[in-house]
C-alpha cells in the first residue's frame, strides 16, 4: 500500500470535505439509524455554508488523509471557542475522525488520531477530549486503546434522534 499523507484542509477543497463526511457518516451509521434521520443530519451537517463556515473557524482544523490523490479519511479538531462542550483554553477536541469502510485496519485512524495528538501537544494544552456515540463500540474500543477513560455524558441530535455520547479524555 502507497505511504498514506496527512494534509490540512483548506476552503477550497470544502467539495471534497463534503463528499468524504458525508459518505464516511453514511458507512458508518446508517444500518443503525433511519434513512430520514440520517438524510436530514448530512444534509444540515455537511452543507455548504456549515463546512464553510467550520473551515474558515481559525479555531477549528480539519486534516485529509491521503494515498496518492485519493482522500480515505478526515480529522476534525476544535479549539477554545469552537469547542463543543467546553471551552476549556487547556483543551483540545477531537470532533471527527472518519475513515472509509475499505481502510478499516490500515491504521488510517490511527495516523489520524496521531496527528491530533501531536497538534495537542504543540499546543501545550493538558488533555484531549472527544464524544463518541454509545452504541460505536469499535470507536469507544479504539479511544479507550489509545488511553482515553469516560468522564461525563450529553446528547447527539442526529436527525430528530437524541442519542448519548460518552464524553472522553486523555491527559497528556
């Protein structure tokens, strides 16, 4: 397999943000979920003036990765304010890490995750944090892994559904 890159999204490749949110989400949780619920979230999740919006955020980041031009995977991190929960300045959030079906156990995730983890660090803030949905057992496995431990709970709108994310961290 060719050396998979990690690169920085920039707002001109928000096509391509979209079009790998939307059928990473789609892989991941649609046989759990219903077609409207799952319809309406990537729709208003990964729109245009959303993504676009997220992506000029000097707060948040998003990073591809890549073998050769093809995109298999995407990170979402959020600092200070664009934090979802806390806006804690000793954070960082891992809002997304997404990979495509096909790459599951290449370790994409995982160069995904280390990217995150190298940002935190450069940036000197404490402890990582994320929410993970409760019924992703194989995302709750891959977190708890790499040294995260449950800390608190909220609700994940998708669609009409409220669903419950643990919420994660891992000190550094």
């Amino acid at each position: 397999m060719e050396k998979i890159k990690i690169i920085k999204v920039e707002l001109q490749d928000l096509e391509q943000l979209q079009e790998i949110g939307r059928r990473t989400f789609w892989e991941t949780f649609a046989a759990v979920n219903t077609e409207e619920n799952m319809t309406k979230y990537l729709s208003e999740g990964f729109s245009n003036e959303k993504l676009g919006a997220e992506i000029r955020n000097k707060n948040s980041s998003f990073y591809f990765a890549k073998i050769g031009d093809t995109i298999i995977g995407y990170l979402k991190l959020n600092i200070s304010s664009a934090q979802n929960e806390m806006s804690d300045q000793n954070s960082i959030e891992i809002e997304r890490i997404y990979v495509l079906k096909e790459f599951h156990g290449k370790k994409v995730g995982q160069l995904l995750y280390n990217q995150a983890i190298q940002i935190a660090k450069e940036k000197g803030v404490s402890f990582v944090w994320l929410g993970v949905w409760e019924e992703n057992k194989r995302a709750i496995h891959f977190y708890e892994k790499n040294g995260f431990t449950a800390f608190d709970k909220h609700i994940f709108l998708l669609g009409e559904d409220a669903q419950t994310d643990i919420l994660m961290k891992l000190l550094l």
